[in-house]
C-alpha cells in the first residue's frame, strides 16, 4: 500500500484529506452515508470488463486492423488520434490510453522525427479527455455526476455535443499542424492466438450490464453480483487489470467531502465562491487537484449539475494534472530512450497545447450559455 501511496499523488493527497477531516468531524454513523456505492460498483464493473477485453486482445486486433494498409505518418498519427478520442468514449480515457499509447510508440519506431511522435502523443492524451466527456461513463467523473444528479442520457449527450464536436475538428486541424508528414513501413504483428468469440460475447453482454446500471434500470448490486461471478469463472486474471487505487481514491475523496459539508462555516464560504461561477470554479480547482476529485468536493456544494460536467470536462485541459489520465502518456514517453535529434519538451509542449485548447472551448461556452 505504501508504494502505490508513493506512485500515486492523489491517492495520498485524498488519503491525508480524509484522515485530517476525520479529526475534525469525528467518525459517526453518517460517515456511511458518505459512500456512494453505486458509483464505486459501476467504476468496478466497467474496468473489469474493459480488463478482460484488453486480455483478450481485442483492441490490438481491431486497431491492427485499422492500420494495416495506412503508410503515411500523418495519416497513422491522425487515425490515432481519432481513436482515442472515440474509444475514451466508451472505454474511460485512462485504459485508453493505457491500451492505445504503447500500441502507438511501437508503431511509429520507424519514425526519424522525434518531434512528431512527440506531438502525437500529446494529441493522443487531449482527444482521449476531450472524448472522454461526451458520454457518462467515458471518464470516472462523468459517472459520479451523472449518477449523482440523476442525469438524464439524452439531456447529457446533447450538453457535451457541441463541445465534443469542436473538439474533434481542433484535434483534426493540430495533427495537420503539427505532425509531419511522411512515408513509412510498419511491421505487421505477430499473429496472437484466435480471439474466443464466445468471451468476447460474454464480456459484451456484461458491458450492457454494466450500462443497465448507469441508466437506472437495474440495480447495482445484480450486476455486480454477475460480474463477479462470471469473471471468476472464466478469466480470473481480469481482476488485476482493475485500478483498485482509483476506488479507494474515491472512498477518501468521499469522506473528505462528507466531512467538509458538515463545517458550516467551510461550507457557507465554498458554496459562496461556486455559487458565483461553477464552470470557471470547477475549471480552476481540476488545473490543482485534478478533474475527478474537484467533480468529488464541488457536488457538495452545488446543484448545478450542467455546470459541473462542462467544468470538470474541461478542466481536464491544462495542467499535466488536470486529468490524471494524463500521466499515463508521460510516463510512456519519459521512459523512451533519449533522441540524439533536437526534439521538444513533452512538459511544455502538452501544457501549451491544452491551453490553446481550453481557450478556444472555454470561448464556445460563453458564447452558447
């Protein structure tokens, strides 16, 4: 538990909230009322079954597919970029991104621009959290808001539309901008064993499952129940692939936030400044403590659910931390070896891209609100 404590910054920050307010509202019976347990089992649900599609190799294969006949650079780069913006949709930003960058590192070795596979990258991480945002479970903090305010799925989708759609055109023009354009050869992937068509059914028929809970049709402990009962039986190992830290993340962020509604004076001065401005609130405080815990503490204070799905969607812009997913990418690309090229800072690079992209967005919200 300690090193995880270590490798996850926000996983200690919520730690050390939680046990701090804990001191200052003792623990009582209310602090069970904290723990929003359907959001906890539709985030473990979700990243089982995304586990188990990963083990089986199914987006290996459908992506290998998709690039097999494509030997332009910009063109590999921007059908990249494309599919992380439609597969965060539907699979979280973060196991995108797990799953798509070291696919396209090792696609793009043959290139000899550093510079491109830089930007790449960095395109690859905004599309994924821009994506991420037009679906309620397309990232941890859309699901927590989506399930606490009882949204509606249409009255969501049409929200984030506009801003989903301008997205997708301003990553399009980036990779136009910033990647070179060249001709390149890629290996083909070894061949992996035949995919079961019969788990892949199985682990689509449990992804509806899970999507039954996020609108409300059916109860979170059935499908949980299910999950875990098929899944011990047919892949075990897909219980690794889970982002355990994230839950208990969650748990701390939810005891924090318990905790400080039940300060009055806290709660009058916060409820005071998101009150005034929840979008640009919410924006702020993601660039700081990241996207999902400023979604956790500013529910507390708000009804204004439409504000807070625009502001922490868009506060995933900005800060390598504004939306830890994308550390992941970082991670990958700090670990390649050092070019002897001139190349760019990855650091200042991303940072200046997402403020380019958060101007613009933010400059959409204000002319349709």
């Amino acid at each position: 538990m300690l090193e995880r404590f270590k490798k996850d910054p926000v996983l200690f920050i919520s730690g050390i909230l939680a046990i701090v307010s804990c001191f200052i509202v003792h623990p009582d019976m209310e602090y069970i009322g904290y723990i929003d347990f359907r959001v906890l089992a539709i985030l473990f649900c979700m990243m089982l079954v995304v586990s188990e599609l990963v083990i089986l190799g199914v987006f290996d294969t459908l992506t290998n597919k998709l690039l097999s006949k494509v030997h332009s650079s910009r063109l590999v780069s921007l059908i990249l970029v494309w599919l992380a913006f439609f597969l965060g949709m539907i699979l979280t930003n973060d196991v995108t991104l797990v799953t798509l960058v070291p696919f396209a590192i090792a696609l793009m070795k043959t290139f000899e621009d550093r510079k491109t596979l830089t930007f790449t990258l960095i395109l690859m991480t905004v599309a994924t959290n821009l994506g991420s945002m037009q679906t309620p479970i397309g990232n941890p903090q859309n699901i927590f808001l989506f399930t606490h305010y009882s949204m509606e799925i249409g009255h969501f989708t049409l929200l984030m539309l506009p801003f989903s759609l301008c997205s997708l055109a301003l990553v399009t023009v980036a990779v136009f901008a910033l990647c070179k354009d060249m001709k390149i050869t890629h290996e083909q992937p070894a061949k992996k064993n035949r995919i079961s068509a019969v788990k892949v059914t199985i682990c689509i028929a449990l992804f509806v499952l899970s999507l039954l809970v996020v609108l409300r049709v059916l109860h979170f402990l059935i499908a949980l129940g299910v999950l875990i009962a098929v899944m011990l039986i047919m892949d075990r190992k897909a219980f690794k692939g889970v982002d355990y830290t994230l839950l208990i993340t969650f748990v701390f962020f939810f005891v924090f936030v318990g905790n400080i509604g039940r300060i009055d004076m806290v709660y009058t001065w916060v409820s005071g400044i998101v009150g005034r401005s929840p979008v640009l609130t919410a924006i702020a405080a993601s660039q700081v403590i990241s996207n999902v815990p400023a979604a956790l503490l500013l529910s507390a204070f708000t009804q204004n659910a439409d504000a807070l799905v625009i502001g922490t969607n868009l506060g995933g812009l900005g800060t390598l931390i504004a939306s830890m997913a994308s550390l992941i990418t970082y991670k990958f690309h700090a670990a390649l070896p050092r070019s002897k090229e001139k190349s760019v800072s990855y650091i200042g690079a991303f940072t200046v891209v997402n403020l380019v992209f958060l101007a613009v967005l933010m400059g959409l919200y204000f002319i349709i609100r």
